[in-house]
C-alpha cells in the first residue's frame, strides 16, 4: 500500500511535469527552489555545467573518517557499519577526486557519501516520506544539503523520466541502491542517458551471496521481515549485474570484490533485529572505545584491515564497479 501511495503521488507530479528541485544557496542564490516545471531544470543544469565541472578530493581513509567521527561524537559505535561500508567507502576513496558535474542516484542522507566524495552536484532519491527509507526532500535541505557536499537534490523515481540534460554529467556514483529496484534496467538506461561520452558510472552493489548467508543463519520468518524492511526481493549474482550494465552500454574498466562469507556472517549476526546494539552499550564497549587509546588503536586498525582483504568473486557479497560510456 505504501509503494503503491508513493506511485500514484509521483505520477501526479510528472502529470503535471512539476518535480521538487532545491539549489544549495551556497552555489547559486537565485534560483527559487520548490515545484519546478522538467524544463526549468533543465535549463539550470545547461547553464550550470562549467560551474559544476570542479572537483573535490573527499576523505580517502575510511578508518580516519570513522574514529574522528565517533571521537566527534557525530556517529554512533555500530561494528556492523564499520563492517559493511570500510570496503566499499575504500573502494569509492580510490576513485578520488570525481569530477563534477555529478549525480548521486538514490542518494538519502548520505552519512559516508557526502564526506567520502567531498561535492555532489545532484543527489537524486524518491524521498518517500513512508516506509523504512523515509528520507523526506526537505530534511536533505534542513540538513544544509548534507553539510553542504550536494549542490542541488532533485525529488524523482530513478527508473522514471528524470528531467535532466542528456550526456550531461561526468560522473554518476551509486551506492548500494540498485539491488533495492525491481527495474533496474531502467534505471541504468537513465544513468548512461545521463553520463557524457567517456564519463564514469562508479557503483557498488549487493550479491546474492549475502542474502544466502543470511538464510543459512535466519529463521524465514525473520528472512521475510528483513526483505520487506529493506525492499531486498531480487537476488542478483554479480555475473548478472555485469550483464546489466553491459546490456546498458557500459564498458566495465575495473572491478572489484569484498565483504567475505565470513564479514558476512558476522555482519548478520551483529545486526540482527536491533542495529543500535544494546548489547554494546551494557558492555560499556563506546565508552571504552573514546576513553582508551590503546583499544581505540586495535579497534580501527582492525576496520583498515577489512577495507583492504582481498575477497574472491565466487565469496564476495559486495561487488564494486567503474566503468565508462561507449
């Protein structure tokens, strides 16, 4: 019912080609932002792609970024995040600096992305204001665009018509979102529409292999719950993401594998049911991690060496791609 809501609310719009578009004052102090009519975005992207064509270095090293995070207090002590995004976030700091201009597709609040990438010219997200990805429109403006790292968001279905310029944008960064979208074909038609000749398309994406480590460990009934919770109902091997981003266009320039069977295992069970950890804290475990240096020490030593073990494709529950349009 909630999907079926947001679908009709979005037809409405692009029926009345109206989208919800914000612009960063920061960067431009002129424009209104608000419902905007497909061509008056357009034609900001068109007069604004010299000034969006910088870039930004970001933060390369995953491990820093999180202990100076948690010190700040700024972040919450969850193992399982360090867990899951070392390696990807690590894999996205190599790729450093992307040039602008840029989308971020299925952006939400992006809490690492912002602050890994550095400047995101468009972030892109349906922002329902429902479900387990509530993430509304103006709580991305509320929070500064994101501390100010985006320049613009646009409120739109990333497999629907998305009111942007064609072969317009240098690069297009999705992190892990497509395994949540029935259509993504769509949505890569949208991303190499999008994409300038020889621009890069820089994505990470889930495999099956780690919702079938969590079937080994989960009871149906939780494995369902977790499903809904997570739009988690398409299972794809990374050899069929390969095909779909070939079948896309895209010419694969590098890839690159993590999250192992075993970082798996241990990320299900560290996450299972209640992903703020109780346990961690009647432990005293954050406490100890901000007031001992030593542990501190062990501790993010421990997160670097997840972003950098080396994982084989046939274990790998995360798969990381650059490529570049034809």
């Amino acid at each position: 019912m909630i999907k079926f809501s947001i679908a009709i609310e979005m037809d409405n719009l692009m029926q009345q080609d109206k989208y919800e578009f914000h612009v960063n004052k920061m960067f431009d102090q002129n424009f209104l932002s608000g419902l905007c009519a497909s061509e008056t975005i357009q034609n900001w992207f068109l007069t604004s792609l010299d000034k969006l064509s910088d870039a930004a270095e970001g933060e390369k090293d995953f491990a820093n970024l999180s202990e100076r995070l948690l010190f700040e207090k700024k972040k919450d002590f969850l193992i399982w995040d360090d867990l899951l995004k070392c390696a990807e976030m690590s894999f996205f700091a190599d790729q450093l600096p992307i040039y602008g201009p840029s989308i971020d597709f299925c952006c939400g609040y992006a809490f690492w992305t912002s602050r890994i990438f550095g400047k995101i010219d468009l972030g892109i997200d349906l922002f329902s204001d429902s479900g387990s990805y509530n993430r509304s429109i103006q709580g991305f403006v509320e929070k500064n665009f994101i501390d100010n790292a985006y320049r613009s968001v646009l409120r739109a279905n990333v497999a629907g018509f998305l009111p942007l310029p064609s072969n317009s944008f240098q690069t297009i960064v999705s992190v892990c979102a497509l395994e949540h979208i029935d259509r993504v074909d769509l949505v890569l038609g949208n991303m190499f529409r999008l994409l300038k000749p020889n621009g890069k398309l820089l994505v990470s994406l889930q495999t099956d292999k780690q919702m079938k480590k969590f079937e080994e460990i989960f009871h149906p009934s939780y494995m369902q719950q977790f499903r809904d919770m997570y739009s988690m109902h398409v299972d794809r091997s990374w050899q069929t993401w390969q095909e779909l981003i070939e079948q896309a266009g895209f010419k694969i320039l590098d890839t690159r594998f993590a999250f192992s069977q075993e970082d798996t295992e241990s990320y299900a069970l560290l996450s299972w049911n209640n992903h703020a950890n109780p346990l961690f804290k009647q432990l005293s475990l954050p406490t100890l991690i901000n007031t001992v240096p030593e542990l501190r020490r062990h501790y993010f030593e421990q997160v670097r060496s997840w972003g950098k073990t080396p994982v084989s494709a046939d274990e790998a529950s995360l798969v990381c791609f650059v490529c570049t349009k034809k």
